[in-house]
C-alpha cells in the first residue's frame, strides 16, 4: 500500500569551537553513540544527520570509529548527510562570501569523508533572512529546513504547515522543509503512541504529504535528564522507532533528499527574517523581554490566542550585536579579518598559495562559530573558554594575514578607521607580537588586547548586566536545586550550581576594558569603588579628540580631552606608544593639566584582565617585590606599589603594570550571574587591577605618570619548544 504520510526525522549535532574535550566525550558517551545503536537497529527507517565542522574535527581527531559508523549507514542508504557552514556560523554574523566559502568547503570535506553527495544543509539556529537564498543556492544547496514559525509569520495557516515549499532570491530556487513544532516539542518527551496518533491525524488530513523533525542530537541522551529516559530504562528512542515501524502501511520514514525528489513542492513562500521563538525573544533588550513575556503569558490566557498567536512575534538575531557590545567587537574582528582576506586574494602583488589561504580561511570560519555570539537558554557569551576559542582563531588568522603581506622580524605599525562599525574611527596599534584597538569616543579605551603568540585577548571580557533570569534568582532567593520548595514548573526547573546567587548579582556602570579613567570623589575607598561609587569626573566614556604618529621604529596614539572634575573644567592627554624595540611592551603616558591648585585628588586608571580563570593556584598576582598576593580572583588594597603583576602558569602568560609614580592598587573581580545548560552558575570574566594616586594639586597645576604594560610569554614559547623536542 502506498505510504500516506512520509516523515522526515533529522537531527542536528553541535558542540561549539573551544569546548572543552570533556564536553565533547560525554555528548559522543551520552547521545551520539547511543543514538547510533538504535538507528543501526533500525535499518528501514532512514534518518537526516547534521554534524557541525566544530563537531566533526574533533571526532575526526578521537572518535573515527563513529565516524566509520556514519559512513557505513549512508553507504547502505540508510542516512543523509546534510550541509551547512563550516563552523556552524550563524548566516546572518557573517558576509555572503564567508557564506557560500564556509558552505561549498564544508560540502567538499563531507563529501569526500562519507564518499556521497550533500544536496541539503542545516541553517545555524534557524536564523534566517530572505537574501540567504541566493548564497545557500550559489553554495550548491537545493533545500534546507526551518520552523514552521517562519512560515506562520509569512502568513500560514497550520493547514499548510507540512510538505516543502520553493522560496527565491534573485532568480534562485531553494526547498525550504517546515520544522513542526509538535513534534519537536513531543520529541522525545512524550509517549511514542501520543506522537504516532498526531502524525495519524496529519496522514488523514493531508494523505500523500510530509512531515518532517528537525532538532538537536544532544536531546537524545545529553541533555540533562534526558539519557535515562531515551536510552535507559524508558528506552524512549527505541519504543519510538518500533512504533514507527509498526504503522509501515500508512507512515514511512524518509530522508529529505528522498522526500524532495518524491514529492511535488506545495507552493511558494517568501519567509521572514526569523529564528526559532525562543531566540527572538532572547535578542531582545531586557527590559523589553521581560514585557514580552509578560504580555505573551496574558494573550496565552485568552480565548482567541490561536488566532492571535500567528502576528505576535519578537526580535531578530542581528539585535544581540547591540544588546550585547563584546558579541559585536567579535562580529566587527571577523568582518575585519574577512575584509582583508578578500583584499589579499585581490591584489596581485601579494599573491597567495591555495594552502595559505584555506589556512587563514579555516581560522577565520573557526572564529566565526555562532555560540559565544549570543545568549539565552545556553551559556554562550558567558561562557569565557568559549570568547577566547573565537579571539583565538581570529588572532591566528590575523598572524597568517601580516606573514602573507610579507611582514617579519620586529616591525610596529598604526592605523585608524571605524573598526567596531559605530561611525567613529578607532586606532589600531600592532606589533610582531601584540595588537590593540582603542576607541577615542568611548572614553579612549583600550578594548582589546591581542597576544600573537599565546592567541589571546586578554580584554575579551563581559560587562555585568541585567537578564530577565535574574528576578527570578532574587525571588527564590539563590537557593541550591535541592531546595524543595521551588517551583520548577513556574521556573522552567531552575537548578543552582552556587549558593547565594541572589547576594552576586550586579550592575556595571561603564565597560569593564583597560585605560578606563576615572576621577574619584577624595576619601573613596577600594570598596566604593568596587560597588560603583564615588566618581566625579566624566571621563569614563567621554569623547577624545586623536591624533596618530609613525616615525621608523615607532607609532603613537594622542588622546585628548576637556572635561570636568567636579566643579572644575582640566585638560587629559594620554598617549599611547608601541615601539619597535620592545614591540611586547605598550607605554601609556598621563598628563593632567589645568587642576585647580590646593584641591586633593583621587585619580585612579583602571585595567582588565581577562582570559586568565580564577581560582587556581597557577594563576595569581604578584607586588612589586615578586611576592604572591593572591589567586586572581582576590581582592586586593595594596598601597605604596609601582609594580603589580599577574601569571597564567597554564596560558604561559606573566604580564606587569609598571607606574612612574607609586600608586595604591586595588583589585577584584568580575563575576557574572548568568544561566546555562546546567543551571545558574557564577562565572568568572575578569579582573579588575586600578592604580589610583592621591595627590594635593600644586602650583604647577598638573600631574604626569608613566605606565607601561609587558606581556611576557617565554613560558610559553619554552614549553612550545619543549612539546616540539619530544615529538622530534
């Protein structure tokens, strides 16, 4: 009898660029390899599998035996391969060359590993905009698979949410599959039977058509809770594919390649900019979604909800490039090096080798990987191994772009243009061995700080600031999960990995980055300071006027301002100095002018270090006599210093402040508050080292100070000469 229903069942298997190898075992342990033992079992019921480039490098590397077991599948027909980006890019961070390069290179390594041919891919989140048709066509892909959301917000009703549609772009045809929503939200939750009688309901409503699934590997066995009930003594997974088979006369499972060439398209879309719901709600500014969520909880209460649901929607994904400023200066760094990737392979005069640039493209498509781009249910900004990896190969990337150009030996150069795509211009300064963006008209910050040789950012660091989660934190009080009195429906089964979240929850005022300055009301003490208090001035994020200087062997930043302290109007000039003499070592030299004369002042420079965990024994501040003061999570007043110091034993990193004048130092750090996969945790960004001077302005109405920055990575370099001995 021929089928009347045809279900396309397609999973999706990520872990990001930078997770860490426990990670990656546990979701092979937990959920690819089972899963593998129950499709195996199965062999009439063919499935759709996606494995991200992140993914499948790392089991490329430890798990070929899974690797043999998806080829032999796909070999015996029994699974389709889909493709996607590379590094599973979110389409919309990236340009439509990094696109259909990450797209059409990924093909070609699936395609040569598993010997088949990929005529499909899987869109990153869902993230979707109409113009994306013409680079997914373009990459040589003939149909994808989104939510039915996308199609309810073009207009459908849920009678024609099944089948596959044709969507275009400038004259490209693309399959678009709906993802249906019921199925991914009864799978694997609910009894096999409740799932197997809604597709009944589907095959006698629309006989002939199909349905298709589309959701993450990692729900099967990896999530938390779930490897008990897919595998264990629920055997979810297989009760559900018995069931299948077992309705073989009416519903029969296909591939999406198979259903594309067996059934007719059902019409013509033109889809939204969209995501799946819960990341448009994610994108939105805070105050914003916590009013969404409370009008949606209303509108859900009403009669005519169904009809109203279609034309309530939120954001869009682009909006985390605002809402969250550091997901922006990565997004702004992966244009850059993609910029000058393209203007390379266009000059004649620096022609380059096909292995040299699939060797800059690889790192620049690592560092394009969509997680620590965006935050929501899942870790990802937060989560700082996760920034690092992406700083980590964009650096790589940017090395590979200055041997290309012919650099090398000791070398310094600046430059100025709107890096950060805010309509003002920034100063690139860069070395052989460092590079540094400050941006005169937010406060003359420095906001990144490159190191080539350990590849490394250490201000990738993460602002403190509000998120819808945390009211609910306060209300419950920070309780640990095992606390019985919480109510986990209300809470979406909330569990603490730390006591007493509710007491480390706060606000920062300004960004927490590097030659922040700040003019402190007299008498502020290190705790003041600490909660936000006691400025003054308002030279935190005020406008610099700038100037750059380039002399052989040397390149300058000059910042300056008029601005007020108190109720006086001073003059700040700070420069900014690589040389290349000492091309690790950045100079900073203050000037203050124009103090008003018997006033006490309290003016303190602030800096951040992040990319170096805490709570580590390996990891610690060091005074100006070489003594350790602490882990680099301690709070520190140190007075009378001229030198303090931190080291990452395990990074191989040992970088100093340096000051002219001896100072007080004060340090502490930067924790947020923030929700993943396991639960509400207390992360650890940065820390905070300020050199604060008080001072009594005398007639010379001014204050000078000299600081310089070392970074220090021959621990680094020996231990790299030390691994390369042995494996000679």
């Amino acid at each position: 009898m021929t089928p009347s229903l045809r279900l396309v069942f397609a999973v999706h298997n990520h872990q990001p660029v930078g997770n860490f190898d426990g990670v990656f075992e546990q979701a092979c342990e937990e959920a690819y390899l089972p899963f593998m033992d129950v499709v195996d079992d199965f062999p009439d019921l063919p499935v759709t599998m996606h494995i991200s480039g992140s993914l499948l490098e790392w089991l490329e590397q430890h798990r070929t035996d899974y690797l043999d077991r998806i080829k032999a599948s796909v070999a015996a027909g029994h699974m389709e391969i889909l493709g996607g980006p590379y590094f599973e890019s979110i389409l919309a961070s990236i340009p439509g060359r990094d696109r259909i390069g990450q797209i059409q290179l990924y093909v070609k390594h699936l395609e040569e590993l598993f010997e088949t041919r990929v005529r499909g891919m899987w869109v990153p989140e869902r993230v979707w905009e109409p113009a994306f048709t013409s680079d997914l066509v373009d990459a040589g892909i003939e149909y994808t698979i989104l939510d039915d959301s996308h199609f309810r917000w073009a207009g459908f009703s849920d009678d024609k949410l099944h089948g596959h549609y044709l969507t275009e772009n400038e004259g490209r045809l693309l399959s678009v599959f709906p993802d249906d929503e019921t199925l991914r939200y009864t799978i694997p939750w609910s009894e096999p039977d409740e799932t197997i009688a809604y597709l009944r309901q589907l095959a006698e409503k629309f006989p002939g058509t199909v349905v298709s699934f589309g959701d993450d590997g990692e729900k099967f066995g990896s999530w938390p809770g779930t490897f008990n009930h897919v595998y264990g003594d629920k055997q979810w997974l297989r009760r559900f594919f018995q069931a299948i088979r077992e309705q073989s006369e009416w519903l029969r499972v296909v591939t999406m390649a198979q259903a594309v060439d067996s059934v007719a398209p059902s019409g013509k879309v033109y889809l939204p900019n969209a995501s799946y719901r819960e990341m448009t709600e994610w994108a939105l500014p805070t105050d914003q979604q916590i009013v969404y969520q409370q009008t949606r909880q209303h509108l859900e209460k009403l009669d005519d909800w169904k009809t109203v649901q279609p034309f309530f929607r939120a954001g869009m994904w682009r909006n985390f490039l605002v809402k969250y400023p550091e997901s922006n200066d990565m997004y702004c760094r992966s244009l850059e090096i993609s910029r000058r990737l393209a203007a390379m392979e266009d000059d004649p005069h620096h022609p380059l080798s096909e292995a040299v640039r699939n060797s800059i493209r690889l790192e620049l498509y690592r560092g394009q990987c969509n997680c620590p781009y965006w935050h929501g249910a899942f870790g990802g900004l937060y989560l700082p191994h996760l920034r690092n990896a992406i700083y980590r190969h964009l650096i790589a990337a940017d090395t590979l772009l200055e041997k290309a150009s012919g650099r090398s030996g000791r070398w310094v150069d600046i430059s100025a243009e709107d890096f950060n795509l805010d309509a003002r211009q920034e100063i690139r300064l860069a070395s052989d061995r460092l590079i540094a963006y400050l941006s005169p008209a937010r406060g003359g910050h420095l906001y990144e700080l490159d190191v080539r040789s350990i590849e490394t950012n250490l201000l990738s660091t993460l602002n403190r600031r509000p998120e819808p989660y945390h009211q609910m934190i306060l209300d419950v009080g920070g309780k640990s999960e095992s606390v019985d009195d919480i109510d986990f429906n209300k809470h979406e089964g909330a569990r603490f990995k730390q006591e007493n979240l509710d007491q480390q929850i706060a606000y920062d005022r300004w960004p927490r980055k590097s030659l922040v300055d700040h003019f402190l009301r007299p008498g502020t003490t290190a705790e003041d300071f600490a909660a936000g208090n006691g400025e003054i001035g308002d030279f935190l994020l005020g406008v610099h006027e700038s100037k750059t200087r380039q002399s052989s062997g040397r390149v300058e930043a000059i910042l300056s301002r008029e601005g007020r302290l108190g109720e006086h109007w001073i003059q700040m000039t700070k420069q900014i100095s690589l040389d290349s003499a000492r091309t690790g070592q950045l100079e900073f030299d203050y000037r203050l002018n124009q103090l008003p004369v018997g006033e006490e002042i309290q003016f303190a420079v602030e800096f951040n270090f992040s990319s170096m965990p805490a709570s580590q024994p390996d990891r610690y501040f060091y005074d100006e006599s070489g003594r350790r003061v602490g882990q680099l999570e301690t709070t520190l007043n140190l007075s009378d210093q001229q030198r303090i110091g931190l080291v990452d034993e395990w990074l191989g990193v040992d970088t100093t402040l340096e000051a002219s004048v001896p100072c007080s130092v004060w340090t502490f750090p930067i924790q947020t508050v923030s929700q993943s996969e396991g639960g509400y945790e207390l992360v650890h960004q940065s820390s905070v080292v300020t050199l604060v001077w008080n001072f009594v302005v005398d007639e010379s109405r001014s204050f000078h100070v000299q600081i310089q920055q070392c970074v220090d990575t021959s621990a680094a370099h020996a231990r790299q000469l030390a691994a390369f001995s042995s494996e000679s």
